[in-house]
C-alpha cells in the first residue's frame, strides 16, 4: 500500500509527503530521520492521509496536494474529522 499524508509540525505549519509505510515513516519523522523541512519542527502529528494501491497514483497525489494552498489543506484535514 502506499500511502500520501500531512503532518502538522510543531510550529503549526503542514508537511505533505508519501510513503509505503506510515507509522515507519511517522516514526522517523518524529525521531529526526525524516524530512530536512521537519527536523527542527519536531515532534509532529499526522493530520490526514490516503492510501493508493499504485505508487505513481500516491505521489501524484502529493503533487496535487503540495500545490494547494494552506487554506486549502485545512479544508481537506477538516473534511475527514
């Protein structure tokens, strides 16, 4: 499985990223092994994800959902709750 996600970061900003294994990649983030952009924003919390059988379908995904804007982000996180 593959899965996109958004975490919010300690400062309150949101980090989009995708992976194939998401309490591994959560893990490595909140222990300083993931993304540069998180390293000093620890810890983080995962706010909203997807999954997807296809990989390329995932990091599509994320491509559309790195270009939206904060507001835009919100929404889709508050669309799950």
């Amino acid at each position: 499985m593959n899965y996109v996600y958004l975490l919010r970061c300690s400062d309150d900003t949101l980090y989009c990223g995708w992976t194939t294994d998401l309490e591994a990649r959560i893990k490595a983030h909140n222990s300083g092994r993931g993304a540069k952009y998180t390293r000093p924003r620890l810890p983080v919390e995962l706010v909203y994800y997807e999954s997807f059988e296809d990989r390329h379908e995932a990091m599509s995904r994320e491509w559309k959902i790195k270009r939206l804007s904060r507001e835009e982000k919100l929404a889709l996180i508050r669309s799950t709750a």
